[in-house]
C-alpha cells in the first residue's frame, strides 16, 4: 500500500460520482486512481489540471488555450478575480509540485499527498463551480421566458405605477437625509474606535541595550539580553515584535519615542541599559508608550550572573504584564524555557551570534560555527547552540561557491539533534526549512517546516521573509510577493526584506512599486550593494536607457564599500558598452584591480569582459586571446567544481567568442541541464538567458 492511500481513496470518490458528468476529467483521474507510481501520480495530477484550467480559459477568459502555460492562466482568473483565492493557491500549489511528475527524478515521497489533497480541492470545487454555471445558464432562458409572458400586461399598469413610485420617491428622500446624519454619526464613532483599536495594538520595538559596563567588548554580552527578551516577546501571539535588524540603526540616535515610533510602525518601545561587573548583573528596562512618550512600565533588577537565565524570562512576563496581557499556558512554558545554565555555553553562543551576523562572509560564518561547538562542548544539552550550528553549516553551504556535501549531514546532524533535546522548540524547524531549502531545493518540505515554525511564532517576520525567499526560487512570485510584503509589514525597516520586496515586484514587471521599495531599501541601507545593482538592472528593463541606472551607480559611488564591490565595476563597465563607449568600456575595466565576479546568480571573469570588449571594437586577435584564457582559467575552475551551472555558462560564452559551436552550445547546455528553471526558477532562468546569447554569438 503506498503512502499516498488516503488520499486516492478521495478522489476515488469523486471519480465515481462524477464520471458521467464530466469524462474529459476523469478519463486522466482513472489513470491517476489506479496507478502507485509517484511519478504517474504526479504526471496525471497535472493532466486533470490541464482540463480544468483549459475550460476555465475558454469559459471564463474566453479564449483558447493554445500553448500557454498553465501559470499564466492562473494567474490571469486570479486577477480577474474569476476563481476564489483559495482554490487558486491549491492550483498554482499542484502545477508547481507536479513538475517533479513530467521530468521524473528522485524526490521525496511525501510530497504526492499534498498534490493529491489539492487536487481533491480543485475538483470538488470545479463541480459546483459546473453545476452553478449550468444553473444560471437554465435560470436565464427562463427569465426570457418570464419576461416575454409579461411584457403585454405590464403596459396596462404603467400608469398606476408611475402615480405610486412618485410617491414613494418623495419618501425615500426623506429618509434618505435622516439615514445620512444617523449613520455620519456612527462614522465618526466608529472611526474614533477603530483609531483607538490601533493605540490598543501590541506592536513593540526593543531598542539597543546600552552597555554601562567598564569594558566595550562586552556589547556583544548587552545585545544577547536584549534579542532574549525580544524572542521571548516574540512568543507571544498578542505582541507583534520588531527584530533587532530594525531598531539598529537607532543605537546611537537622538530621536524621541514618538518619532522612532512613526518610523517603525509600532505603538510601545523598551529601551533598557546593562552592567555587568565580575559575578553582578544590573539589568534596567523601560516600556513607553510612543502616542504619549510616557512610561507606563519600568524596572530596576540586580542579579547575579548565574540568575541570567530566568531574569530574562522574567522581564518578558513583567512587560506583558504592563501591557495587560495575559500569557497562555504554551506561552509560559516556551517563555520559561532556559536557554542553558551554563554561564560559558550562554557566552559562547551570544559571540557566535555576533560573528553570524556580521555578514555571510565565509570566514564569518566559520568563527560563528567555531563559538557554536565551544557552546555545544560547554552544555551538550544547549539546544538552540545547534540549531544556530545548523544555519552556518546550510549557509556555509549555500552562499560559498564550493559546496561540499559533509556540511548538509552536519546541518542535518545539528537539528536532529536540537529536536531530540526539545521536539518542539520553533526555531529548530524554521533552520530545518533552510537545510531543505539550502541543500535541496525542496521548497515543499521546506514550507511544512515553516509551518511548523509560526504555529509558535506567529508573528516572526522570519518565518514570512523564508516562505518569501521559498515561493521565489519555486518560480511562485505571487506567492513570494505576499509573503514579502508581510514580512515587510512587521519589519518595515529590515532593508534586506524591503530589498526582496522590491526585487521580486520587478519580476513581476510592476516598476513603479519596485522603485518605490529600492528608494526605501537605500535609504535604510545605501550600502546594500545588491539593492543598488537590482535596481540599476531593473532600469534598463524598464525604461530601455542607461541615464537612471547610470544616476543610481553615481549614488552608490560615494560609498568606499560600494567603488570596491566587483558586482558593481562590472555593471558600471557594462553601462558603457550598452551605451557603445567601448573605449571608456576598456579604460574603466584596467583601472579597476579585480579577476571574477563570483556572484550567485552567475559567474563572470575580467578577461571575459576584455573579450567582449575587443570583439565589439574589432580587434578580434586580442578578443580571441582573452576568450582562449577565459577557456583554460574556467576549465580550471570546473575540475574542482564540477556542478557548478555557473562555469559552464561562462565557458560557454567563452567557446562562442571563438566560434567553436558545438562546443559553446554543448557547455551551456550542461549548464540549463543542472539548473534547470523547474527546479529553481531563479538562477534556472540565468542560465536560459546565457544560452540564449551563446546561440546569438554563435
């Protein structure tokens, strides 16, 4: 019996009691019934959407479908609002999951019940949707019908009618006039209480603690405190929390409550101080009111160090008390759960904190991992010190070009082992989306396990930003958007998310809005490198000339980091061959001292760049020269990296520059064959595109 049991018992069901009605659907759901193939599951799952998706272009957007993709059509009666919302996410859900059924791989198993119950959804709706439409269609011959039979005698009432309808039209207006000051009335009311409602919403930003300590390197010591406290609020579902990413940037500002208030969207903010000296704690926390700029809630607590751990589940219980709200069972129990009682395990863990996020540099990464196992070796029973080792072992993995399995059997060790200790700490299950994220590009386990993360999280812009960056790569930029922009709503200063935003709404093709949350980002962040190259690019989708993206660069190289960043030489040089300044091209490429572009989205190389240059002004000898060492330097590279897609599309391009077709064409198709845009449909597409120019080079 396969796994998948239940479900096709289901949509047995409908298939019995439905096949006479409707036999161009289940002729396919026959064939899906009766197999236990997962990839004939999946493959059949599709065809019974390709029929009712086919019906619905022609009766609903009334075209034919021809060769469109299914996608598009969905997305299409999504907005023209011509099936419900929620059928329309079970759809898009199925035509993305059903892919693994047309290109059979190795997959997991479970992921045919989700299939299989969206299907279910699918075809249950679209028979009453069928039944409904003939409905109406039977309802409207007989109004005609109705309509003829009366039309002679309703000519004899006219008159009479006339008389009544004046009438009752000067009474109508009446109280027409009475009904508008009653309910203006109500208006203002109700305007006075839904204004009221939102003074009353929980929304908090914990500010930067200040460290009152004689040594300056113990803030790293200061802001462990603060983000405890600040997860611990996090808990609770009342309480919609800022992340410390967004009250940053407020560590050093003299702004008021009121104004950091606007800024962050937030009613309540606590701002607190610590000092630390040998074994005594003194730990002062504030909670005000921003509408006022009052306090409505303070206190002073002295500790000794070892009390650390439930000082901070403390603190938290008091704020909600002076927020008046009362904690649930589940909320005490996840609140008072100590992190560790380990003094040197707590430390460890808040300096691989530190190093963690100081960016997704390489080295980084390793001195945060290095803290984590000093934390795991002080306390093995230290939970969270794995799920954090978990997450550098996925980064480590995913952000550095050189991916080795051996750090996904870590990752995976580490979580397995944080949910041994404590099967239902959330954030273990949130690191576990991002090891089959990361690792394998398993967008559906990936979701349950965020999921499973936000039924005690529900409020964590976290968990909305990774279903964001999920639905994304998954090729779902509607759902990406959503997610986005809620992730954006309970972090509106995060300038990473408001980057993601901003980038996925330009995939989209709606600019204006894109632009919008760019200029947002910047200014959260004018050094957010990756901001500042998306948003050029996306001028010259939009606009079709080089002068905004040219004024954005011309922003961005006021910033030291930002001359020096090699994504960005290279997009400047780039401006000035679409502009066919070739010469300015050649003089700005040897001014700049870099050899690669290692992006994560493709790689490119300085002598590639000379290549095409020269090509462009040709001097096809020296082009020639640079495309054979492009060949050999990227060979190079592939002996030790032989899956990298990215290589291969370069080496293509390269093997194009010197006009050895079959080469080129070989090699960039190696490149889509490892990236193929159904299995990732963001760096998927890059790879198309290079494909694309190497077919036009050659």
């Amino acid at each position: 019996m396969t796994i998948w049991a239940a479900e096709i018992k289901e949509l047995e069901k409908l298939y019995y009691s439905n096949k006479e009605q409707l036999p161009g659907i289940m002729k396919e759901l026959e064939q899906l019934i009766k197999t236990e193939d997962a990839n004939v599951v999946l493959l059949y799952s599709r065809r019974c959407l390709e029929v009712i998706i086919t019906d619905l272009c022609e009766s609903e957007l009334n075209r034919s479908r021809k060769t469109e993709p299914l996608k598009g059509i969905i997305d299409k009666l999504n907005s023209e609002e011509k099936v419900p919302s929620n059928i329309i996410s079970s759809m898009l859900s199925l035509n993305s999951m059903s892919i693994f059924g047309t290109h059979p791989k190795d997959f997991d198993q479970e992921q045919v019940k989700p299939v299989l119950n969206n299907l279910a959804v699918i075809i249950r709706w679209y028979i009453r949707f069928k039944d409904l439409k003939i409905i109406s269609k039977n309802q409207s011959e007989e109004d005609k019908i109705e309509s003829k039979d009366q039309h002679d005698s309703a000519r004899g009432f006219r008159k009479q009618k006339t008389r009544i309808i004046l009438f009752f039209t000067g009474l109508i207006l009446v109280v027409f006039v009475i009904s508008v000051i009653v309910f203006n009335n109500i208006g203002d009311r109700g305007k006075n209480n839904l204004n009221n409602q939102n003074e009353l919403e929980k929304t908090i930003a914990i500010m930067p603690f200040r460290n009152l300590s004689n040594d300056s390197t113990q803030a790293y010591f200061c802001d462990g405190i603060m983000e405890e406290i600040l997860n611990n609020l996090q808990r609770v579902n009342e309480f919609t929390v800022r992340s410390r990413t967004s009250t940053e940037q407020y560590r050093t500002t003299t702004k008021i409550p009121e104004t950091i208030g606007k800024e962050l969207n937030v009613n309540y903010l606590i701002e607190g101080s610590v000092g630390k000296e040998d074994n005594n704690l003194k730990i002062w926390v504030n909670l005000i009111n921003v509408k006022t700029n009052k306090s409505i809630w303070s206190n002073d607590y002295t500790r000794e160090m070892k009390q650390i751990f439930s000082l901070q589940s403390e603190i938290a219980k008091e704020i909600a008390a002076g927020l008046k709200t009362i904690l649930s069972p589940e909320e005490l129990i996840q609140i008072d759960k100590k992190l560790t009682n380990n003094l040197d395990a707590y430390n460890y863990y808040l300096l691989g904190n530190d190093y963690y996020r100081r960016s997704y540099e390489k080295q980084n990464i390793e001195n945060a991992a290095n803290m984590y196992l000093r934390s795991i070796e002080a306390d093995p029973n230290f939970t969270l010190a794995y799920v954090r080792l978990s997450l550098c072992y996925s980064s480590l993995h995913w952000f550095d070009y050189n991916p080795d399995k051996d750090r996904l059997a870590k990752s995976k060790e580490a979580i397995d082992m944080a949910l041994k200790i404590d099967s239902d700490i959330p954030e273990a299950h949130l690191a576990l989306a991002f090891y089959y994220y990361w690792g394998f590009l398993n967008y559906s386990k990936a979701l349950e396990e965020v999921s499973i993360a936000q039924k005690n999280l529900s409020n964590n812009s976290e968990c909305f930003f990774a279903k964001g960056n999920i639905y994304r790569r998954a090729g779902e930029w509607t759902l990406a958007k959503e997610n986005y922009m809620r992730a954006v709503e309970l972090e509106p200063s995060s300038s990473l998310m408001v980057y993601n935003l901003a980038e996925t709404l330009s995939l989209l093709c709606e600019y204006e809005e894109a632009e919008k949350y760019y200029k947002q980002a910047l200014l959260l962040n004018p050094t957010l490198t990756e901001a500042i190259w998306q948003k050029s690019f996306m001028y010259l989708k939009w606009k079709g000339n080089t002068n905004q993206a040219r004024e954005t660069m011309a922003e961005a190289f006021q910033y030291k980091e930002c001359r020096s960043d090699p994504k960005l030489i290279e997009f400047n040089i780039l401006l000035d061959i679409y502009d066919k300044d070739y010469r300015k091209a050649l003089s700005d490429l040897s001014s700049n001292n870099y050899d690669f572009v290692n992006y994560h989205l493709y790689f490119n190389s300085k002598s590639l760049l000379y290549a095409r240059i020269y090509s462009l002004l040709e001097i096809h000898e020296k082009a020639k020269g640079y495309y054979d060492s492009s060949t050999v330097a990227i060979d190079s590279l592939i002996l030790n990296n032989p899956d990298d897609p990215r290589l291969y599309s370069a080496l293509g391009i390269a093997y194009a520059g010197l006009g050895q077709k079959e080469k080129a064409v070989n090699d960039g198709r190696k490149a889509v064959e490892l990236m193929p845009v159904n299995q990732e449909a963001y760096r998927g597409a890059s790879r198309l595109e290079d494909l694309a120019r190497i077919y036009v080079m050659v």
